[in-house]
C-alpha cells in the first residue's frame, strides 16, 4: 500500500529541465552560473525522492511538490553562491575588533582600491622617464608631510614591520628591552619570539613593574644593536611602576651612536586626549626622537592592513635593501588604500568625519542615544516578541588599542518573550547579513556605536525573522 503511494509520488518528480524552464524559479536565479544552478537543482529533486523513498514525504504532495522544489533548489542556490567571507552587521561596540577585520575603510580608500584593482597603475612606472619606478615613491610624501618623519615606507603589517626593522638594525647584536615591554598581541606576536625569528639576542633589563634609564645605559656594549620600545598596547602596568620616556632613550642613544626602535602598534596621528579618550603615544611624538617607529594601518589609523615604518632615512634605506622587504611588499591596493588614508589626515576635521574608525571612537553620547532609540523603535515596530530598552553601556576601542579606555554608548538591550539569549543571539548570527551581539546579563546587547545608519534596516528585519523562526 505504501509502496504504491511511494510510486506514484516518484512518478510526478520533475526533471531538471523542467525545473530549470520555469518562469518562477528563473527570476530568482539570476546572475548564477549554470553548472552551480543545475547542480543545485539536481540536489534539490535527489532530496524530494529520498524523502519519498524513506516514507518522510510528509505533506509532499503531487500538486505542491514542484513549488516545493523549486524553493529548496533556490534555497540550496543562495547558500552555495555565498562568499566565504561574508560582511556582518558589528553590533559588539568593539570598534577594531579583530575577528571581524578591524578597520573600516573610509569612501575614498574603498574609491582609489577599486579604480587601482580595476586598472593597469604607476605601481612601479615613473611616467616622466617612462621607465621603473618605485613602489613605495607613491606614499612616502604623505606619510612623511603627515608624520613629520623624514622617510617613510610600508609592509604588510607591523609584525613584519617590527621583524624587517630588528633584523636590519640588530641581526646577531644585542637587542635591549625593558622586561616590562614583553608584549605579546594576540598569540602570534610575542615580542621575545619575533626577536628570536629576527636573529636579534634579546636582552632584557629592568624588572615588570620598573625599568630605569640605568637599566638600559649599564646593558650597552659593543654588541649592542639597538634599543627597543614598545608599547604596551594591550595591557597597563599600573601602580608602582616606572617605563623610559622615549625622548630619555633616545639621548643615551645618540650619545652611544645606537638606533633607538620604536614600535608603537597602534599608530595613532590625532590626539584623543582633545576628545575625552585617554592619550596613545601619536606617531608624531614618537618620530620626534625615535630613530625608526612602527606602527599599524589598521588600528586607530583607520586604513588597509600595513605596517607603516617611518624615521631616519639612513636606517630605512638600510631596511629597503633587506630581502625581508620583498618577502613582506604590500599590494596595490594596500598602497592605494593607505595613500587615500594618509591624504585624509591632511585636515583633521576631514579624517575625523570621513574615517569610519575615527568617527565612531569620538562619536558623542547624545548622537549615539538617539541612534539607539532610532533603532529600537525599528525593531519594535515591526516585532512584538521583544522586550526592547535603550540602556547606557560602554564600548571598546579594540585591536589592542587603550585596553583600559571605556566609552560610554547607548546599546539597544533586547529580550524575548519566547527564547532564550542565546537563541536569540546566534539567531542573528545566522540572519543574512550576520548580525553581531553580545549578551550582557542575559539579554541580547547592540551597540549602535559600530552599526552604520544603513544597517538599522537589516538589523530590524533580522528581528523579524527571528520573530518568524520563533513560532515554527
Ligand atoms: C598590534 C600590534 C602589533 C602587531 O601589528 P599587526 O599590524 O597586527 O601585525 C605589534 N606591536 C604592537 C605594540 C601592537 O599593538
């Protein structure tokens, strides 16, 4: 008996061809290739068959089941044609959160990357002789008119940056840093071990909480290579403790004719103490008495992945012939990317409106409450699952940067009626886009601090949806 009904549904299966001609499903497919459609369609009518095939057809019926193979096969379509890389809707308030690519670019980095990628360039082309140019050429200017430094150029990231500058100024000679400077930023980047993989010998002086000018001047023999700064960007020693000013160090250096290194992670070029943030070391201060500083495109610059490299020219045209810096060259786009950044820094008010990053670390309070209430009113218009408050909370910088900083935002605080908060939140997280949250004492928390205006509307319909999977 079941055997026949089996039969029977099995005979109304449609062919792909069938499939693949109907008007519906055409609209709906648009713009994917047709290896992965009809592959995908072939899927869809293998699972309707095996549904039968096991008894689990359900309500497929002979009239429905067309339709319901289209959608699956669609479905089936959306998911494979997504990217693996995927942009998701930041709700976490972490304005350079690493797992989620740091910086945003500004309008006119995202402009020059694409004209750049999109055609051939001066790379590496001077157009007055019409010969070989230089690759870096194209940023010196800038990052050196921006940073006062006197040359400048650039790497894949500050890693590289701190490794291409230890192993040209200190490979086989002593290294000098304060113990208390031992940082390591986020697992692969530990300060002895980048010294070991740079053929620098770490000499470590002073103590965690304290390390002296003396410290450094009593370490100093003639196999010492440089003097080392780093920053502790991610933690503060606080208390009874004692650091070298730079300025300090870099007269024992000048005097002992040792290049004093400075890698300042961050990279900040404005100074947040003027915008009520705790003051980073800015790059200009540092290159004041640093002989070479480093420092990242993609912290509190706001710009590309890069490790930005500024100082004395003499020891970077050192660096430039290092094969290291063939090994860690950017990209067009990264240069492009940069140049646009750095260009924006030339007006201040400018970099802060238009930098994506500097714009949401000083936004004020008052433009991020109303934007919180902006959104939950979105949200609870279209929901009625939700209970939905806009609270005070706090964001963070990020990236490794000013870990200690709290900036004070309003989030819009959810809960449902009908899930719990971690249903609900990685809910969001499988919406389309991925919505980011964070759960704070039990409730589902956005914090509209790193939630562009033109995401609300994603951001509201996730919660729709959410609204819908609910009563499943
Ligand atoms: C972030 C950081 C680095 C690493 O920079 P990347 O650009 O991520 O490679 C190195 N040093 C310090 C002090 C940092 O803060």
């Amino acid at each position: 008996m079941i055997k026949l009904n089996q039969n029977s549904l099995l005979r109304y299966l449609p062919k792909v061809d069938d499939i693949l001609g109907d008007e519906s499903i055409k609209a709906k497919i648009s713009g994917n290739s047709r290896t992965l459609v009809l592959e995908s369609i072939r899927e869809a009518i293998e699972d309707a068959r095996k549904s039968i095939l096991e008894g689990n057809a359900g309500e497929l019926k002979q009239e429905g089941m067309r339709g319901k193979i289209i959608d699956y096969a669609v479905e089936i379509i959306e998911k494979k044609s997504e990217y693996n890389l995927r942009s998701v809707i930041n709700g976490t308030g972490v304005v350079l959160h690493t797992n989620l690519g740091r910086a945003l670019l500004s309008e006119s980095a995202v402009e020059r990357i694409m004209q750049v990628a999109a055609n051939y360039s001066t790379l590496e082309y001077d157009l007055k002789s019409g010969k070989r140019g230089l690759r870096y050429s194209h940023i010196e200017d800038i990052i050196c008119k921006i940073t006062g430094a006197e040359a400048a150029f650039v790497v894949n990231n500050n890693a590289a940056a701190v490794l291409l500058a230890l192993n040209t100024l200190s490979e086989g000679k002593e290294a000098i840093v304060s113990r208390g400077q031992l940082v390591e930023i986020g697992g692969s980047f530990r300060v002895p071990d980048v010294m070991r993989q740079s053929r620098a010998i770490l000499r470590e002086v002073g103590t965690t909480n304290k390390t002296h000018l003396r410290d450094y001047a009593e370490n100093i023999n003639e196999n010492t290579g440089v003097l080392l700064k780093v920053h502790t960007s991610n933690y503060r020693i606080l208390g009874f403790t004692e650091e070298v000013p730079i300025w300090e160090l870099a007269e024992i250096g000048k005097k002992m004719n040792i290049p004093v290194l400075e890698d300042i992670g961050s990279g900040t070029l404005i100074d947040f103490s003027k915008h009520g943030m705790a003051g980073e070391p800015t790059v200009q201060e540092a290159v004041r008495y640093a002989d070479v500083v480093t420092f990242s495109g993609d912290k509190m610059l706001g710009g590309p992945q890069a490790g930005v490299i500024v100082g004395k020219k003499k020891y970077l045209d050192e660096m430039k012939k290092n094969p290291f810096t063939r090994a860690f060259r950017v990209d067009k786009m990264t240069l492009a990317g940069l140049e646009a950044t750095f260009r924006q820094y030339l007006d201040a008010e400018e970099a802060l409106e238009n930098i994506p990053t500097l714009k949401f670390l000083t936004a004020s309070v008052d433009n991020l409450k109303t934007r919180a209430f902006k959104l939950a009113e979105m949200i609870k218009s279209r929901t009625s699952d939700f209970e939905i408050h806009v609270e005070e909370g706090e964001s963070q910088v990020g990236g490794g940067s000013m870990p200690l900083e709290k900036l004070p935002t309003h989030v819009v605080s959810t809960r449902s009626t009908k899930l719990s908060s971690s249903r609900m939140e990685s809910g969001l997280r499988k919406n389309n886009p991925p919505v980011i949250a964070r759960i704070n004492d039990d409730k589902v928390v956005l914090d509209v601090r790193t939630i562009l205006d033109g995401q609300f509307d994603a951001v509201a319909e996730a919660f729709v949806k959410l609204q819908k999977g609910m009563d499943i």
